[in-house]
C-alpha cells in the first residue's frame, strides 16, 4: 500500500542507477523497488495521469464557464457594392469606418435536458468617416437565454453515465498495472533464485566431487572400489566443473534481467533471500469473483463498452427522427451617439425562435445507421458475457492453484529436508565403504531435485497469489481493498 502511495506522490521520481555493488533483495523489496523505479511504473503513472486529466477536463466542463470576446480594431477603406433606393440601381461607393466590439458571457450546461444557459452583456463602438461622418455605440447591458435541442441526442446525459466510470476504470486499471508489475517482478525474482540455486548447488558439487575422487582414489589404491568406479567419479569432477560455468552463464544472465527490471546498474551484484514458508490462507472462490466483479478493470471496461454502444444506439435512433431546436433570451440593448447614453432607457430585447428539420428522403441512410448500432449492442452485449466468463474462469482456476500450491510449498519443504538428511547419510557411508557409487549419485540427485522443487513451489505459490491480487485488487493477507490508496 506505500508503495502505491509513493508512486501517485512521486517519491522518488527515479531510482537512477544503483552503484555496482553487492544489493541483497528480498521478494517484498524487490516488488516495492519495480513497482517504484522501473520504467513500467512510470509508463502507468502517465497512463494514469492521462485519464485523471481527462476527468478533470469533464469535470470542468459541467461548470459554468466566463469567456471575453473583443474585437479591438477593426478598419475598412475600400469600394463596396451598395443598393440606391432611389435610382432601384446597386453602385458602387467607397466607405471607410472603424469598428470595436467586445462581449463577456457565462455559459452554464443543463445536463438533464441537455440545454444551455448563458448570460452575457456586450458593447460595441462605429465610426464612420467621409461626407457622412458620424460615430455610434450599441451596447446589452444584460441578456439571459436558454438553447437546447428538443428531440436531438443529448451527450451530456450520456457523459454523467460514461465518463466517471472510465475514471473509475482508470484508477482500477492504475492498481491492475502495479499489480501486474509486481507479478513480472516476482517472475524475474525466482528466476535469479533458481539460477543463484543451480550455481550453489553446482559449486558444492565441484567441491564434493573432488573430494569424493581423492577419497576415490585412496580406496582404488587399496582395492575397496573398481578402476570403473574410480573414472566414475573423475568424470563427475569433469562434469561438475563444466555444470558449475554453465550456471555461472545463467546466473549473469538472470541477474542482468532482473537489474534491468528494476533499472539498477546493469553491473550490480544481486544476491536474494528467498522468502519464508507463507502463512497459512484459503482463498473462497466467492469471496474473490466478488471483489474481482467490483475491482477488475477488465469488467469495467466490459460495462462501458454496453454504454457507449447503447450510447450510439440513442445518437442514431434520436438522428432518424425529425429534430427541433428552441432558444430565447430576453433583456436589454439601446444605441446612441454618445457613450453617456447608451444604458440610459435601455429597450427591451426578446427573442425567441424554434427551429425544426425534417428528413423527407434518405434512401434509409438513418434507418441503416440506427440498425446498425442496435445489432452492434447486442454483439457487446454477447462478446461482454463472454468475456466475463473467460475472465472468471481464470480468477477461480488461479484460486485452486493457489489453495493446492500453498500445500505444495509445505511438502516440498519436507522433501528438500529429508533429501539434504540422505545424501548427507550416504555420503558419509561412501566415505567409509559402505555405500556404493550409484546410491551416491542418485542421492546427490535427489538433493538438487528437492531444491529446485522447493524454490519452484515458493515461485508458483507467490505468482498465483500476486495474479490473485491482480484480477480482485484486494490484499487477501491484510484483508484490505488496493483501491483505498485513492480514498487517501
């Protein structure tokens, strides 16, 4: 939960580059280090960033906004065409004035209806030059008025239904990312362990297997084993030397990965504690369909996608009927020659107009459009139920994995115990003749299989439970929702 906390306060911005020295990491420090400084984190930050933005932007957009119009200077001189109603002739005649205007409106939008009010006074300066000189002010001091479409389509009901889900769907896909991050961080972690695993078992085998060849060879001087044997066990001094450059490759290669994930200096040294034996939890398939039908960005999208089809549906239906549109204002404007006495006696200004278009012939252009919406809703609504089962179908089969790997990890802990208690048995029994070369080597092997099964299990119990935390975005361990990191 910090760590989430940290990335929406942004500290730190960057983890920069760890200095090339030995870093000890464990599973928990290396998912809040990739979930901080990796480049994944910052690309989900902007993602998040983005769509916070874009709910502001709505957010802002349902309130009432103030706008200055001017026109400081305007100035003609030119020829222009002119009717005279005394010759009924048009001619031509030279003008030369200057004009100045400016306005200053509040608009507010009526979601519910879809309208608009606004309120607004303006002013307005004329002067003309030549024979007819003259100079004249207009001004409103006060106008309110209402517009809307009657029958039209109205976005702004649709916005109040869509847009603070998508911001919902933004922050739950923020958490999903981090989620997501923490899961590729724990992929790379275990691959270092096995890799790390796979390079300390092959040094202890180049050191056993020396030493069990000197030990070899002062039994072969007294007879107590064959010349067979005694190549046997050069050869796995062989082998094992040539195992142990080979995990040395691996371990350089599993460690470059997992510097890079997490943006460390690609030469660091990593070194990692492997977690302890988890604590008991059982996970219900109930209880996590639940929080994954609440939390999962995936079903959100799934909803917003039947609303905007349904959007498109009402947008199409409403543009195949007649459309009406309706505006009035009522207030005040006056004119005169003078600045002093354009508010004085202001008249009185009504307007108020309705308009209407009516589709006579399309060829069904309108009613294609509107059948296609309606088909392509009941193919969301389709591909949503789909969807949704295919999404629950991984949430309760990663459940049971989870539920049986958390079994897993116990067994194997006992396996790896009870191989480490053999091979040390029978290695003692080899070095005093009483074990053979065969039941040393499968011993051995049984001991190297354990651990990896061990660090295997502790991998797979630990991604099936940050897979878990991804589909639900709920900490099963604290019992607590990753959404309330925004509530904070």
């Amino acid at each position: 939960m910090k760590t989430i906390l940290s990335i929406l306060l942004f500290f730190p911005l960057f983890a920069g580059s760890v200095a090339a020295q030995p870093v000890t990491l464990s599973l928990e420090k290396t998912i809040a280090i990739a979930a901080d400084s990796s480049l994944e984190a910052f690309r989900s930050q902007n993602m998040y960033l983005a769509g916070f933005w874009q709910f502001r932007t709505y957010r802002a957009g349902r309130l009432p906004s103030l706008e200055l119009s001017l026109t400081p200077a305007q100035y003609y001189h030119d020829i222009t065409r002119r009717y005279d109603s005394g010759e009924d002739i048009d001619v031509y005649r030279k003008q030369q004035y200057y004009y100045a205007y400016g306005m200053l409106s509040v608009e507010q939008n009526f979601d519910l209806l879809g309208g608009k009010f606004f309120l607004d006074t303006d002013m307005g300066y004329m002067r003309n030059f030549g024979a007819n000189a003259y100079t004249q002010y207009t001004a409103v001091p006060i106008r309110f008025g209402y517009s809307q479409d009657l029958l039209g389509y109205n976005p702004f009901k649709w916005e109040r239904k869509i847009e603070p889900l998508k911001y919902e769907k933004v922050k739950k896909e923020f958490l999903y990312n981090v989620e997501q991050i923490s899961e590729t961080a724990t992929e790379y972690f275990f691959q270092l362990a096995m890799a790390q695993a796979e390079y300390d078992l092959a040094k202890d085998n180049v050191a056993s297997t020396d030493t069990l060849y000197r030990t070899g060879e002062q039994r072969y001087r007294i007879a107590s084993i064959t010349r067979a044997d005694l190549l046997t066990l050069k050869l796995d001094a062989v082998n094992a030397r040539n195992t142990l450059q080979n995990a040395d490759i691996a371990l350089k290669r599993a460690m470059f990965g997992l510097a890079s994930f997490l943006n460390f200096d690609k030469t660091a040294e990593i070194r990692l504690q492997l977690p302890g034996k988890p604590v008991e939890m059982t996970i219900s398939v109930d209880d996590a369909l639940a929080r994954a039908r609440e939390n999962n960005p995936k079903f959100l999208n799934l909803r917003q996608q039947i609303l905007e089809a349904e959007q498109t549906v009402d947008k199409t239906r409403r543009e195949s009927l007649f459309n009406a549109s309706f505006r009035a204002s009522i207030g005040f404007n006056q004119a005169a020659e003078r600045f002093s006495d354009v508010y004085l006696d202001p008249m009185r200004q009504d307007v108020v107009s309705i308009s209407i278009t009516i589709p006579l012939i399309d060829w069904g252009v309108r009613k294609g459009r509107y059948n296609i919406a309606r088909n392509t809703l009941n193919v969301a609504r389709i591909s949503t139920r789909q969807e949704e089962l295919a999404l629950e179908e991984d949430l309760i089969m990663t459940v049971g994995d989870f539920n049986i790997r958390q079994r897993l990890i116990a067994s194997a802990d006992e396996a790896l115990e009870l191989a480490e208690m053999a091979f040390s048995e029978t290695r003692q029994r080899f070095i005093i003749g009483k074990a053979d070369i065969n039941s040393l080597t499968l011993s051995l092997n049984r001991q190297q299989e354990a651990r990896r099964n061990y660090i295997s299990a502790l991998k797979n119990y630990w991604l099936s439970y940050y897979k878990i935390r991804k589909l639900t975005l709920f900490d099963f361990i604290h019992k607590t929702s990753l959404s309330t990191i925004f509530e904070l």
